[in-house]
C-alpha cells in the first residue's frame, strides 16, 4: 500500500461516530457563514431564494445528533429571516421563502431522530445477535471426544425469531481416557429454556469429570444442585454415558429421554432402563442400560424435535421412533456400510425445511484402536 493510501486508512480508523458528528456541524455552520455573507450580493436574483438556509440543517441531519440538527436549523432560520428583513422583499414573498426554510428546517431534525432511532435499535439488535450467538456456543458447543472415537453432532432450534432451544448436547475426553456424552432436552424453546440447557450442560460437564467412572452420580449432583431447591419449574430430560474406549463398552441412562438408536446390521432402538426426567417429583430409580459398541457400528443420540416432527404432505402426521427407524434400514439396505449423515437426516425429516421443536443429534461411532504412532483423521470432532 502507498504511503498516502495508509496515511489516509489511519485518519479514517480514528474517526469515530462523535468525530462525523461533529464535522458534520463544523462545515453546516461554515456553510450558513458562507452563504450569509454572500447573500446580500446575490438576494435579487429569484432563483437564489431564502430556502439556501434550509442546506446547513440537512448537512446536520445526514450525520450530526437531533440536538445538533436543530441547532443548526434555528440558526439558519434567524440568519435568514433577518436577511430576508433587510431585503426588499415584500411581506408575502418572504413569509413564503421563509416557510420554506422552516419546513425543510424541520424535516431534516425528523430525519436526524429516525436516523438516530435506527442507528440505536441496529446497535441493540447487534448486540442481542451476539447475545444469541453466544447461547447457541454455550448448548451446541465443539465436542471433544477422545481421539479414538468419532463424534458428529447437529443442533437446531425451533424458536424462529431468536433461535434460542432448551436443547443441548456435549462429548468430551475424561480424565480416564473414556467418552462421556450428554444430549438433553429443557422442556420448551426460548431464551429461558436455552439459559437452563447451557447451565446444566456446564453442571454436567463439571460432575462428568469430578467422577468420571460412576455416571450415575452425575444425574444425582445434577437433580441435587439444579433441582433440589426448585429453583426451575421446568424439567430436563437427558441421556447421557459414557464409553470406554479400549473395549468399545458402553454405559446409557436415561433420564425420561426419548432412547437412542443403535446401528449395526440394522437399526434399532436402544431397549433403555428408564428413570423420570430430573426435575419430576419421582424417585430417582435410574438404571443404567450396558450396549457393546464395536468398530463400525454408530450410536445416534437425538431430542424429541426429531421424532415429533410432521411428515411433510401427511397431514399432520409425524416421524415418531418407527419411521425414523425404517429410513434408517432403507438406507442401510442400499448400503450396508451407510452410516448416519446428519446433515442428510435433518433435510429428511424436517417438515418443508423447517422444525417445529428444538433438535439436537449425536452420533458415537465405535471405537478404533490405535497403534502409538496413529492418529484419527481431523473430521473426529465435527459440530454445526
């Protein structure tokens, strides 16, 4: 870049919007100096009205604050009523030019306070969008799984207007070794829900690697530091576990969560020891339900959002487990390596591109063991 060229991106990376406000008044008030000094000379020619006084309160009003535009403009309107005086003009002809001046005068404070209004809500809609942003990193977060097993995930929430769901998920590497794993769901969609998932994802992530053989206490310290003083009148269902990842062993509980989905010849649902959802005023009698999960074979994990979807052009007739299982074994009859593409699953079971709940998937592929000197191809750890 020449030289003149950085000179002038350094001025303009200086300028702030309090420096183009007060340019902008700068060179108004120049402008009304020039022309009351000029139009004494020039103020018998009609086509040089009074309505050149009217120019230094839009120059204002394309950048300066209201306050200031009208500064300008009751400036522009004493300057130039009192040259209109001094003129020869007559009483009718310079009411006029003068009303012209005042109308325009006005018009530009209006235009200067909408532009300040937008300029205020595009800030809090700027900040609100980062707002959002962050709660989505917070229930959708990058997993981290240990490098010898492969994590896929998706997130989707169903509340259009801010995109906040009460879903959330995470995978992560235990201070054993093994895989711990959460999908959850906060009962609802909206910023509140989408509070409570972030938190108790953070809950469960901190009680996962305080313990991280006994996933039965993470439920337990879950109910006790989230529930116990019912501080939420919301519930939460959750399936979480963990895998050990030398023999491929895998322990589920179910916290009144929709059961995942095994795949390995074939598709078919995980037959869960269920508990309630925490939360729910119930025994706490969770279970934990041991699969074997081998190289090749693909646990998929999900929210109700997928399930309880509508079947697009059914007439409000939905997905549920058994039509989201035979999908699975067609695919599987044409390929019996296929394994689950998120991405492919979301565009099949929305209904006309959309989701009427939050949904959040999750697919644990087996195992591989690794020599010392190997390493799992980048793709391990892959979120949207």
């Amino acid at each position: 870049m020449a030289e003149p060229e950085r000179t002038v991106a350094r001025t303009l990376d200086r300028l702030d919007s309090g420096d183009l406000d007060t340019a902008a008044v700068v060179f108004a008030i120049g402008f009304l100096v020039a022309a009351a000094a000029a139009y004494p000379f020039v103020s018998d020619q009609t086509a040089l009205p009074l309505a050149v006084f009217a120019v230094p309160p839009l120059i204002c009003a394309t950048l300066s604050t209201t306050k200031r535009t009208a500064m300008v403009g009751l400036a522009s309107i004493v300057v130039g009523t009192a040259l209109g005086i001094w003129d020869d003009i007559r009483l009718a002809s310079l009411l006029l030019r003068m009303g012209v001046v005042v109308l325009i005068t006005a018009l530009a404070v209006m235009t200067a306070a909408l532009r300040s209004r937008s300029e205020r809500q595009l800030s809090a809609a700027s900040a609100t969008a980062e707002l959002h942003a962050a709660f989505q990193r917070g229930l959708a977060p990058r997993v981290a799984p240990p490098e010898e097993i492969v994590v896929r995930t998706r997130y989707i929430a169903g509340e259009e207007r801010m995109h906040l769901g009460g879903d959330f998920f995470d995978a992560i590497a235990l201070p054993n070794g093994d895989l711990g794993f959460v999908v959850g769901d906060v009962a609802g969609h909206g910023p509140r829900e989408a509070a409570i998932g972030a938190a108790v994802r953070a809950g469960w992530k901190s009680s996962a690697y305080s313990a991280p053989d006994r996933p039965m206490d993470w439920l337990h310290l879950l109910a006790e530091s989230f529930f116990e003083d019912r501080r939420f009148e919301e519930f939460v269902t959750m399936c979480t576990g963990r895998v050990h990842v030398q023999s491929g062993r895998a322990e589920l509980i179910s916290a009144g969560h929709v059961w995942p989905v095994v795949i390995k010849q074939r598709a078919s649902v995980v037959p869960m020891l269920a508990g309630p959802p925490l939360g729910v005023d119930l025994p706490r009698n969770w279970r934990i339900t041991e699969l074997q999960l081998d190289p090749g074979e693909a646990l998929l994990v999900f929210t109700d959002g997928l399930t309880e979807n509508r079947i697009s052009g059914r007439h409000g007739q939905r997905w549920g487990e058994e039509g989201v299982l035979r999908w699975l074994n067609a695919q599987i009859d044409r390929d019996p390596s296929w394994r689950p593409e998120l991405d492919e699953m979301l565009e099949r079971f929305s209904d006309g591109g959309t989701f009427a709940d939050d949904v959040a998937l999750m697919v644990i592929e087996g195992p591989v063991a690794l020599h010392p000197t190997e390493s799992l191809p980048e793709r391990q750890s892959e979120t949207a």
